[in-house]
C-alpha cells in the first residue's frame, strides 16, 4: 500500500505528481503520513491542500517510512463508516405529485412521499423562520429513522446580525429543532454575499462556540473565497480547527445556459457565482450541485457536468465521511430523480453503499434513467 505524505509536502519541495509514482523514498519523521491508493494520490493532496496552506485531517503521525508502488488491484474498497445521502431543497413540491409522487398525496403528507425518493432535504424553511413546534413533531413523526434534516440557520442570524449577538435567537432554534435529534444531518450557515474576508473574524468566534453535538458546515458566497485563493486558505483552516465543514455549491452548468423561463432567470440572479473545487473539511461535507434543466434532455445528459465530482464523493464515502448531495434545477421539476441517479453514479464507484429506498411507482416514472 501507498505511504502518502498529506501534510507539509508542497513547503518541503515535494510534488505531488511524483507521489505514488516513485519506487522508493523516504519520508521525514515529523512529518504526517496515511496510507491511501495510488490512483487517489492527487486528488486527496489536493483535497488537504488549502489555498496556498496544507491542511491536514483524518491523519496520523508516523515514523520515518518507505513509499512503496502499489497497482489498481485494492481499486474500490467498500465503506466502513461513510455514507451518501442524496436529495433536493424542498420536500413539498405538488409539481412532483403525480409525477414522483403518488397522485392522491395530501397536502401536508409530502415528506412520507419524499422520503421514498430521497434521504436527505435542505431545510430552506427554516431560513426564513423558525418552524412552530406542531411543524416539528410532524415532521418527526412522518420522517424515516435514516432520513436527514439540513437545516439552514434562520436567516436573522447569518443575515440580519451577520453571526455577531447570536446567543438566543440560537439556543431557541436548537430548543425547537429538537425532536428531530435523531434525523438531523449538518445544519447548514449560509452566509450573504457581502460576508467577505474582513468578517472571519467573526465567523472564527461563531463556529468556534458551536455545540459540538451537532454536525455543521459554512456555506460562503463572497468571491474571495474563489477555490485557491489566500483568503479560502484563511477560511478552511479556521473551519478545520474547529471541526466544522464546508457546504459545496457547483455552478458553472447553470451560468453556461442562457436563462429561458422565469425560474432560470430567477436562478441566474440569486445563484452564487463563487469557484469552488471538491474538498473535504471535515467528516460531513456538503454538496449543492445546479445545473439548467429544459425537462426535455435525458437525465444522463443533464447530470453530465457534475461527473467529475463523482469520484471525489465515491473517495469521502470510501474515507469514512457521512457525505450530503442535493440536486437543484432552476424548477426543480427532476431533481428527485437528479438525485437519485447522482446517487447510483456514486454507488457504481462504491459498490457496498447502502441503496436508496424504492419509491411508490407512479404512472411509468420510475426507471427513466
């Protein structure tokens, strides 16, 4: 198996294009190692590398030891502890029923039905307020024991006191989110365009005083935080110091078509343009993948520009991460079924993830991938 270096590597000279190549070499005892595949070797030195800074999680400290060539023979070995769930902004969409959903679903009862399809949801919602506490035990009574909420901080937090004084209005939404303990997934910080490098600061103190109960993950739309920038460097080790993920958003598909309806324009204007490359802060990333969707080219065609996330999401699970994917279109008319074959795309590179659940047949949809 490989020794690869994921710790000081770039500052001591080395290249990581030789890693995993070299017959023989040795590595300095201070520095900090873990055995990974060779194939992989890149990617994950990518994955640790941080702007211009190495960050290093999920390692060990090692001795003085030789890198050995390996072959692709140990490709793809099966999850231990890492798992994928997949799923869209919202589970109440009554363009799906009839469509994803059965035809007589009830107004109120569209979370039974969404979580045949999908097993996790972004908790939009609570973004805009915090949920009554009737909502709450609804939900936790119609969610399934491996569905997963991710919820967004009500937006007088992030947005109206910008994470400054936060303590109450905090403590009351964890207060009423917690019948759904069992069924919460990383809560997700979304922060306004204008949260830019001068605010850090702030953002270290907030995250820094986060239960660590829960799981967490930063969504920034500031392009200073551009992938490889010093200020993304700043960012992800502030985040990786107090355990905290990032939460992914890829783009690019959707600015490459020119918006033809309401929603895509809508999407064009309220979407962030910030590049970001696939890494792994912590042990629950999350995934925000967008793209155009005209409803009429086949889903294949439509997911096409997000395979090459693919293998770093196949990679996470293989590590160990409990990895969220949410797909989104300008209507989100698909996403369900976006989402469910983002999720067999990852499973066909990671052959013992668990399957998603079958959902309820509804008039020939299923299948259509």
């Amino acid at each position: 198996m490989v020794i690869e270096l994921l710790g000081q590597l770039r500052a001591r000279g080395h290249e990581p294009e030789r890693l995993g190549e070299v017959g023989e070499a040795k590595v300095p005892h201070d520095l900090i190692a873990v055995a990974i595949p060779a194939r992989e070797a890149r990617e994950a030195f990518d994955d640790l590398l941080v702007g211009q800074k190495p960050i290093v999680a999920h390692a060990m400290i090692m001795p003085a030891m030789t890198i050995q060539p390996m072959t692709d023979a140990t490709a793809t070995p099966s999850p231990t502890n890492g798992s994928l769930r997949v799923g869209c902004p919202m589970w109440v969409n009554r363009d799906w029923v009839g469509r994803q959903f059965p035809p007589d679903t009830p107004r109120g009862e569209e979370l039974v039905a969404y979580a045949r399809w999908c097993t996790a949801v972004e908790g939009n919602t609570t973004f805009y307020a915090v949920p009554s506490e009737a909502a709450v035990a609804r939900w936790a009574e119609q969610a399934p024991p491996d569905f997963r909420f991710a919820f967004k901080l009500p937006r007088a937090i992030t947005h109206d006191r910008r994470l400054r004084s936060t303590g109450a209005e905090l403590s009351e939404f964890l207060r009423r989110i917690e019948p759904l303990r069992d069924v919460l997934g990383p809560f997700s910080i979304q922060l306004p365009e204008s949260f830019g490098p001068d605010d850090l600061p702030v953002l270290d103190q907030f995250v820094s005083g986060l239960s660590a109960e829960f799981d967490w993950a930063v969504e920034v739309r500031h392009r200073a935080f551009d992938s490889g920038s010093d200020d993304e460097g700043r960012l992800n080790e502030l985040l990786v110091t107090a355990g905290v993920d990032r939460v992914l958003f890829y783009t690019d598909p959707l600015f490459e078509t020119p918006p033809d309806s309401p929603e895509a324009a809508e999407a064009h204007q309220r979407k962030p343009r910030v590049k970001l490359r696939p890494i792994a802060l912590a042990s629950h990333p999350v995934v925000r993948l967008i793209t155009h969707d005209d409803g009429q080219a086949p889903m294949a065609d439509v997911v096409e520009p997000w395979r090459k996330w693919f293998p770093h999401l196949a990679r996470w699970v293989r590590d160990g991460r409990r990895v969220t994917v949410f797909a989104h279109t300008p209507d989100n008319l698909r996403a369900p079924d976006l989402a469910r074959l983002v999720h067999a795309e990852v499973r066909g590179l990671v052959p013992g993830l668990a399957p998603l659940p079958d959902p309820t047949e509804v008039s020939g949809q299923i299948g259509l991938f």
